[in-house]
C-alpha cells in the first residue's frame, strides 16, 4: 500500500500508469518525472512519464487513444516532441500486462543509449 500511495503521490493517473512504476522498480530503473506540463501555442500537453536528463518520454496509451482523431493528434504531438529533443515512446497499456518484462527492458536499452548506467 505504501508504495501505491507513493506512485500516487509522484503522479500517476491510471492502472497502465500504476503497472509500469511497479515494473520499473523491480528491474531498478530510475522512476521517471510523472504527469509533466508542456506549455505550447495550443495549449498545455500532459506527458505520462520523462526522463529528463535522457531526452526520453513514454506515453502509456489506454483505450482511449484508439480511435483515429486520437491517434492523428498523438501522432502530432510525438513529432512536436521529437523536434524539441526527445525520443517518444507509446505504447498500449495492454502491453504492460501481456509482456511488461520485454517493455521495460526495451526501455532499460533506450535509456542507456542515451546515457543512464555510464559512469559519471
């Protein structure tokens, strides 16, 4: 419960959320920066999780990202994302359930390409 409280507490907002940080710890990669504010010309956008200091962002896409106005306006605010600097990463939080082992290590590869686990 108490680890729950804390997820809570650092920003996440929904079960795919809640799946990934309890995946994170058990394979020890760092937690990210939850629920981060972008302000832009159209507005403020909501990133899921951010590794700064990587330049990298994953989205977790529940089912409310399946229909086509919602993957063109993804689609659009991943290349605005890129071309500020980041490396964007989405994926379906049913992933997270079938194989969330394969996705963190997939990401685990993403951070340490762009520098996590070096010596400082």
């Amino acid at each position: 419960l108490r680890a729950t409280a804390a997820d809570l507490r650092s920003g996440v907002r929904a079960l795919g959320e809640l799946d990934l940080a309890r995946l994170l710890r058990r394979h020890g990669l760092p937690q990210p920066d939850r629920q981060v504010v972008r302000r832009r010309p159209s507005g403020r956008q909501y990133l899921d999780c951010r590794w700064d200091r990587y330049r990298v962002v994953l989205e977790v896409d529940g089912v409310q990202h399946a229909g086509a106005a919602q993957q063109a306006a993804d689609a659009v605010r991943d290349l605005d994302l890129v071309a500020d600097g980041d490396t964007v990463v989405r994926i379906p939080c049913t992933a997270l359930v079938v194989d969330g082992d394969a996705v963190v290590r997939a990401l685990a590869r993403a951070l340490e390409a762009r520098g996590w686990g070096r010596a400082a």
